[in-house]
C-alpha cells in the first residue's frame, strides 16, 4: 500500500474516531438532561481520557447533584477541579467542540461556586469550630471563606469566654491571632492571668504576680492592692513598712505624703521637727520646709484700693495688695491675677505657677493644666513646665495619662507630655479605673491604657466607669455596660438613673423599678414613673428611695421593702432620721419609722442639714431640729441651711449670722455675709460692683479687718462692733 494511502486512510480513521466521542459526549450530556444519571455516567466515565474538562464538568455536576445515588460532594470538587485543569490546557479548537455541551470556564466557575455554596450550607447546620476549618482548608479559592472565619473565630471566643481561663483566651491567641476578638482576648487573657495569679488575693500572690509578669497591664491593679493591704489603717508603722519593703513601687510617694500627712496633722512646728528627726530621707523636703515656715498660716484675701492680697486671721497683711483677683487658698497654693494673666503663689507670696498664662486649672494628681492664647501644656506643683504649650486641650491625669487635643484629633500623654495612645479619635474623657471612654465618627466606645479597644464604638454616649460600670444609650434606650463591653443591664429602657449604694432606678413604659450592677432587677417595674422626666428623683440616698404609685409617694429600701407607706402627696430626702412629707398642700416631718416627728403646717420644708431644717410658712422662713422642734420661728425673709451650726438669716434691715438656737451672732445690718472657716464671717456693705468688704468673727461679732471706707458706704450709721 503506498504511503499517501496509508495516509488517507488515518486521516479518516481519526475522523471517525472524533465523530464517535463526540457522539458519546452529546449521548451523555442529553442523558443527563433528562436525569438518566446512570447513562450520563457511565458515558462520561468513557469520555474521562479523550475529553477530560467536558467529562469530568458532567460528572461533578452528576455527583453534585443531591436527587441521585452518586452524590458525594468531595468527588463532585475533585472533578470540577480537574475539568478546571483540563480546560485551561485545553487548545482552542477543543474548547470551541465542548462549548456546543455548554462547557466552558463560566460554567466551571459556576459549578465550583454551587459545590461552595451546598458545602457552605452543609457546615453551616453544623456549626462548629471543626467544620469551619474544613471548609476552610477544602475550598480555600471560596468568596465564604473570608466569613467561614469569622464565623469559626466567633465560636472559638465564646469557648473560650465559656472557660473564661487563661489558658482557653491563650490558646484562642495562639491559634486565631489575627481574629476579630484579639484585642477583647487580650485584654480578657489579662484580666484571667491576674484572677487566677492571685486567687486568694494575699500578699505573697501579688509579689509573686507583679515579679511574673511585669509587662501585665494589671501589675498597676496587684500594686495598688499590695498597696492597700499593707496599709490598711494608713498607721505610721504600716506607712513606713511598706516603703521600706517596697522602695521601687509606684505608691512610694503616696506612702511617703501619707505618713507626712498622718505625722503632722496639726501641721505646728514641733510635729513636724518630730518628723524629720524620725524620717529624716523624707524625699520632699521643699515642700516640708514651706509648710514649716507657714504652717500655722490661714490667709484671707482681702482688698485695698481695688487690689488684692492677703491677710491673716488676725487682720495682719501677709502678702501685699497687688493683684487683680484673689482665690482662697487650696493646698499650699491660691490663683491670682496681674494684667490680665494668671498663675499661682503660695503662703509667703512667692509664685509658683508665674503668672503668665491665660488660666491655670485646678491641679489633680499633683499635676495642672495651663492655658495661653488657646493651647495648654502642663505643670508640676513646683510650677516646672513639665508638658510644653503644644495642645489645644488637656485633661486631667489620671493613672499617669491625660487626654491632650492636637489638629482636632484626641490622643493621650504622660506626665512627660510623651504621646501614650496616637490621635486618632473626636472625643475623649478621662482614664477611671484603667479605662477611659472615646468617640469616633459620632459613636463612642472606650479603651484601655495600651489604647486598646475594650467597649466597640456602638453607642450615642456612654457615661464613663468611675463607678466601675457605666450607662450606655444608643437609639433612644439605656443600658449599662462593664469596662470589657459586657452588657450587664440590657439597653432596653426609657431612662437610668446613676448607681448610689448599688441601686439604680430603671424607667420602662411608664413603670420603674431598680437594678444592681450586676444587672438583677432587684426591684421589679412596679412603680410609677415621675412625671416630667426622673432627674435624681427615685436615685438611692441614705439606704431608701423614693416611689410613687396612683399619685401616693413613700419610701422603699434597696431591696424593695416598704420603710414609708405610699400615703404621701410628696416627701424629700431622709436625712438625719427624719424626711419631710407632704399631706395635702402643707409640709411636715415623719422619721424612718413614719413617726410624726412635726405636724403638717409648713407650706415648704427642706432636707436635713447637721440635724437642722429650713421650713417656710408664706414668704418666712424658720429652723427646725431633727425632733421636729421649731428652733426658730418663720419670720425671716431668708436662710441658708447650717454650715457649721451657724446659718446665714436676712429679714427688713439687712442680712446677718444666727446659730441654731436663733441668737443672732452677727447683726442682720448688712447686704451681703458669706460664712468662712474657722468662725469668721465676710460681709460686705453696698451694691456688688462698690461694696466694701470686712472679716469679723461670729464670736463676739469683732471685727478683725474692714476695707476702707466700709463704715461710711451707702451713708451707713457707724458701726459700733469691736474691732481686734
């Protein structure tokens, strides 16, 4: 045979060949639209070898397919998986062939994304950490793989939150590290090492915790309660101890003041020469020198020729009259006021703070904030400028850290002005208790000391922890929240009031009850609410509080039982033992036990103070005891409670000091009287803006100073009160 036959005739031959498997093709693809799985099958499996990608696409689809008895979602994969392969290697002309059987890199794509899908719905029913993996693992070119785990992080934190150990936050860490949750299992993970560290919470656990793990967020938690335990009495002898013992804990300095301050209560001379004698490494020396020069001292401002200064209370100037205003002193140091700037001296007239800013706020933490033309830095109490003029606003430090405003952005500094926690949010308050709250893009959430995310940014407002737990509102409701986020009242009602003696008051649909901080409902909605919103009405004072119901008020205790009947059209605070209550229209007084301590007569009556109450009958005021003895009769035009068992009184000609008996102990001449320390009395004569002032002691009414021109203001008669 020659060879252009021979040639001839394998040309046809594979001719015949491609027109036999392409029959064997359309057979099994028509085979398979009518469901006759075995045919379809059976002719695929012949075709595997000569047309791989349209012959294992057919038998995915077949074994993908849940209405047949090859369905096995693994070998439907693997097939789509190797007509993928087969495809892409596939010429051109191939591909065009097995088009026509709709075969193509849009139907792979489509039947590997209906395996993910059958499979995604399969682990889902399940839902377990294991299935998630192996869905992971198995179909990692999955758009759900991204979900698959987030949904397997999602579980493996609420295992470990079950276990709530160390070790189940640590191996979640080890295993998830990039997880959602890691910030809240870091922080969670802290928290279970410190509890578990020191189970007991004595002693030998806290040094052995703080000398473990010193990098641990919660050494400042272990120090301040080693702290606390080894002072329990703040005595001398413990005082010493600890600073002996503990020479590099962060509460030496407060050890340290506290033992001064414990030594030298009096703060004469001789207690506190007995000190250095005893002390004599005290580390704060100046600031025992300047309490030893003016440690007798109490300085008043006074006024001369439109300045201020200082006098003491016997009337001698101990710091000239040159300022344009004058504060009180707070310890150690007052704020003053020259050409229009601001700063701070102390006792012998020496300025601490130069007077050189804009404001100088009150100091916290041994630390204050100054102010000049709109930015602020920060000063020791020695008046050294430890955080330069670089901020537009700084907090108060708290726990080592202030917030600080740069570019309109909030971060934290430390007390070196260093930046603690980057710029990154809106708003922020205060660190309390290692937690401080922030805002961003108008929600607020909070962080810790390292600047992470404890409470997500999920809320309109969150009040702040001072009390260790914090109220929360988003859409119009309240809640209440731990510093981990734990929502601990659900946020669910119209209105909560703030924690006093563990007792909140809770307001839903018109009803009120209260919870405790753990979230318990204490006191069920059975209450009516206040009308006209709650305010402080309701809050917890002094073990009761007050509820209404069908417009009748009375007294509940912290666990919802009766103290005062509902009887009262209205009643006040219990104070000293006794609250006032309303009957009618008049005003009275009951005690705890709804004993009538005074008969419903006065038209106003007010709260206890230092076991005395102001009460009103028309436009006239009068005193109370806690007996209900009328003390002093309603005839004055006003009367301020009892500070210190005096009370300011005004009536006709003028304003004066009576004690609780009524006698009058300053004459009731004058136009003005704030009451001070110590017995003395500021009184003024004339209208504010040209009064003139004068210091005089309630005992004996004598005047130790009076501002020039004060007998004469006003054609004021002489005043004949004796002068020292």
């Amino acid at each position: 045979m020659g060879t252009k036959l021979r040639v001839l005739l394998f040309a046809m031959a594979c001719v015949f060949l491609q027109d036999a498997h392409a029959g064997r093709l359309k057979k099994a693809f028509a085979a398979l639209e009518i469901h006759n799985y075995f045919l379809a099958r059976e002719l695929f499996l012949k075709e595997v070898r000569t047309n791989p990608a349209a012959a294992n696409y057919g038998l995915s689809v077949i074994t993908g397919r849940a209405d047949n008895p090859f369905y096995q979602l693994d070998s439907s994969y693997a097939y789509i998986q190797r007509a993928d392969v087969a495809y892409t290697l596939s010429p051109d002309k191939v591909r065009e062939a097995i088009r026509v059987f709709g075969v193509d890199a849009a139907a792979i794509r489509a039947q590997r994304e209906h395996i993910h899908s059958v499979a995604w719905a399969q682990v889902r029913a399940v839902n377990t950490i294991a299935a998630y993996e192996t869905f992971i693992a198995r179909y990692p070119e999955s758009g759900l793989v991204a979900e698959a785990v987030l949904v397997r992080d999602h579980l493996a934190f609420q295992e470990a939150r079950t276990a709530n150990t160390a070790e189940a936050y640590k191996k979640f860490l080890d295993r998830f590290p990039g997880s959602r949750e890691t910030f809240e299992a870091r922080n969670r993970y802290q928290e279970a090492l410190y509890r578990e560290a020191v189970p007991g919470g004595t002693i030998v656990e806290l040094e052995a915790f703080i000398a473990a793990h010193p990098e641990s967020p919660y050494v400042r938690n272990a120090e301040e309660e080693l702290y606390r335990l080894c002072t329990p009495h703040r005595t001398p002898g413990e005082l010493s101890a600890f600073i002996r013992r503990y020479p590099r804990s962060p509460h030496v300095a407060d050890a340290w003041r506290a033992l001064y301050e414990t030594s030298v209560r009096d703060l004469s001379a001789s207690s506190i020469t007995a000190f250095l004698q005893a002390y004599p490494d005290y580390p704060f020396m100046s600031e025992l020198v300047a309490d030893y020069n003016v440690a007798s001292l109490e300085l008043l401002p006074f006024r001369r020729q439109g300045k201020w200064g200082y006098i003491d209370t016997a009337g001698v100037e101990r710091i000239k009259a040159i300022y344009e205003f004058a504060e009180p002193f707070q310890g150690g140091m007052a704020r003053v006021g020259l050409n229009g700037l601001v700063g701070t001296i102390n006792k012998m007239g020496k300025e601490v703070v130069g007077v050189e800013y804009d404001d100088v706020l009150d100091f916290s933490g041994g630390m204050g904030v100054v102010e000049r033309s709109g930015r602020a830095g920060v000063v020791d109490r020695s008046g050294r400028m430890v955080v330069g003029l670089a901020h537009e606003e700084i907090g108060e430090f708290s726990d080592g850290l202030a917030y600080a405003a740069s570019d309109g952005r909030y971060g934290y500094i430390d007390a070196n002005g260093r930046t603690a926690i980057p710029y990154l949010y809106t708003g922020a308050q205060t660190f309390q208790h290692g937690v401080a709250v922030v805002e961003q893009d108008d929600r607020m959430g909070a962080i810790d000391m390292k600047g992470n995310v404890v409470v997500p940014f999920a809320y309109d407002w969150i009040e702040g922890f001072a009390s260790g737990v914090s109220r929360v509102r988003t859409a119009g409701r309240m809640g209440v929240i731990s510093p981990f986020g734990d929502v601990l009242v659900p946020v669910e009602y119209d209105h909560i009031g703030v924690f006093n003696e563990a007792r909140a008051l809770v307001i839903k649909d018109g009803r009120c009850g209260y919870v405790d901080p753990a979230g318990t409902l204490v006191v069920p909605l059975r209450y009516d609410a206040p009308s006209g919103g709650a305010g402080t009405w309701g809050d917890m004072n002094n073990g009761v509080a007050r509820v209404r119901l069908a417009d009748k008020v009375g007294l509940i205790d912290r666990d919802g039982a009766v103290v005062l009947p509902l009887q009262f059209a209205d009643l006040g605070l219990l104070e000293c033992g006794a609250v006032p209550v309303r009957r009618k229209a008049k005003w009275g007084y009951v005690s705890s036990r709804n004993v009538t301590l005074a008969e419903a007569r006065y038209d106003v009556a007010w709260e206890m103070h230092e076991g005395y109450a102001r009460v009103k009958v028309g436009d006239r005021f009068g005193l109370i005891d806690s007996t209900g003895r009328e003390v002093i009769a309603p005839r004055y035009t006003a009367l301020s409670d009892v500070q210190d068992g005096l009370l300011v009184a005004t009536a006709e000609g003028g304003t004066g000091v009576l004690d609780v008996t009524g006698a009058e102990r300053v004459p009731l001449t004058y136009d003005r009287v704030v009451l001070q320390a110590n017995g003395l009395v500021l009184v003024a004569r004339g209208v504010e803006q040209a009064d003139r002032l004068a210091y005089l002691r309630a005992t004996g009414a004598r005047f130790i100073w009076k501002e020039e021109g004060f007998d004469t203001v006003g054609n004021a008669a002489p005043v004949t009160a004796p002068t020292e």
